[in-house]
C-alpha cells in the first residue's frame, strides 16, 4: 500500500477548451470510459491505499460538491475557491492547511490511463525520497501518450534530476499531471494565483526536482478530441478499463 496517503486533486479549472461538453458540467465530471474524470483518479487513489482527498472546486463548484459528496470510501475535504481560481500553485498553497504534515500527492483530473491492476501512485510513493527531493514529477514517455499536442516537457538524468526543455524542439517526457512534495516547502508562498511551475523551477535550481516514468499508456484528456481519443482507447482495453 501506498505510504502516502494524502493527495490533492486540482478541479477547479474552467474546462475552456474542453467546450461545448463544459457549458454546463464542471470538465471533471466529463466521463471517459463510463466513469467521470475525477472518479477514475479518485479509484486509482483508493485501491492504492490513499485515505484522504483535498479536492479544489470553482467552476461549477455545487455540482461538484454534490458529486463528491457520494464517495463514501475516501474522506474527501473541499478547498473552496469560489471566490478566486488559484491556478496549480496558489490552489495547493491555499489548501496546505488541509493537506497535514505528511508528504502528498497533487493530481490533474484531466488526465488518465487505465484503472484495473494500477501501481502508479504507489511506484511514486516509493520512488518518493525527502533527502533528495523537493518535487517528485510523474512523467510520460512521448511515445505512448495520446491527447498531448506539445513537444515535450523534461529530460530525466542517470540521477533522476529533470532539465526543461529550454531552447531544444523537443523533449522525450511530458508532464503526466502529478506531482509529490511537502508542505514544509511551501509555506513561504502566498495562496494567490500562480502556476506550480513558479515552486518547481525553484526546485530545479537546487538539484531536487527529480522525475520518474510510468509504464501504462497515458492519455491526456484536455479537449473533446482528447476526450473522445481516450474513449475510443480505453475501449481497446476491456471492460473496466
């Protein structure tokens, strides 16, 4: 079991480019594969042995209340930021009152990869290592990802320290939409928007924002296409993928 058991699920984006399916339904609650984004994180959360859930909510925010609010097998805490969207850093700065002590997991809910047998989040707590690292990045390999249009994100060193792709065309990893830090290192920000980026370069700058690959197939669910490439993938897989 997972020796984290505390992540963090960022759902509180407008979905834009997720429109027309986000008129009316937080992008969250856009399903894939017969279970709403935000579900499929959270059963991956809990087979794994995670207990607790700090979900952000501002778009539509009481439809996703009311939809969380019916899992009854994760404790799930509401960060509200109805009041302003906080963006991936200021979200997570604002909800470290929730998130306790302990090492958590800070999680994209658009984006996914198949559910039954999963270890990732427990490959990354055990990967996880306080001495040596500020940030832990889950990344994807470019050649197995879907729905992602860009040129990559990172190179991972022998040592598992990540380089940006700075000036080069392209880059063999992408962000997969979770991370793993600590409170403690967070404190010194303020809970006003801005984007994790800002704490990671930080990070970068010291040697300890280190990376480590997945093995499923990941699918980055961030607009109708996207959505409906996943669902097409996932059905390739079986049933309850």
């Amino acid at each position: 079991m997972s020796k984290i058991t505390t992540a963090m699920l960022l759902a509180a984006g407008l979905g834009t480019r997720m429109k027309p399916l986000t008129d009316n339904c937080p992008k969250p609650l856009i399903e894939v594969g017969g279970r709403t984004l935000v579900d499929r994180v959270l059963d991956k959360l809990v087979a794994q042995g995670v207990t607790r859930a700090v979900v952000n909510v501002h778009y539509l925010a009481d439809m996703m209340e009311a939809h969380l609010a019916k899992r009854k097998d994760i404790e799930i805490i509401i960060s509200d930021e109805r009041d302003v969207l906080l963006e991936t850093g200021g979200g997570v700065v604002k909800a470290l009152p929730l998130l306790g002590n302990d090492p958590f997991f800070v999680i994209n809910t658009d984006v996914t990869w198949a559910t039954p047998g999963d270890t990732t989040f427990t490959q990354m707590a055990e990967t996880w290592d306080a001495d040596d690292m500020d940030a832990l990045l889950l990344l994807a390999d470019m050649g197995a990802t879907l729905g992602f249009r860009g040129p990559g994100d990172f190179f991972l060193g022998p040592d598992g320290q990540l380089a940006r792709r700075g000036a080069h065309p392209s880059a063999p990893y992408v962000f997969a939409g979770t991370h793993i830090t600590h409170a403690k290192l967070l404190r010194g920000y303020d809970a006003k928007p801005f984007s994790a980026n800002v704490y990671w370069n930080q990070m970068g700058k010291t040697g300890r924002l280190h990376g480590t690959v997945m093995s499923p197939f990941w699918m980055h669910v961030g607009d109708p296409a996207g959505r409906d490439e996943a669902e097409a993938r996932l059905k390739t897989m079986g049933p309850g993928a």
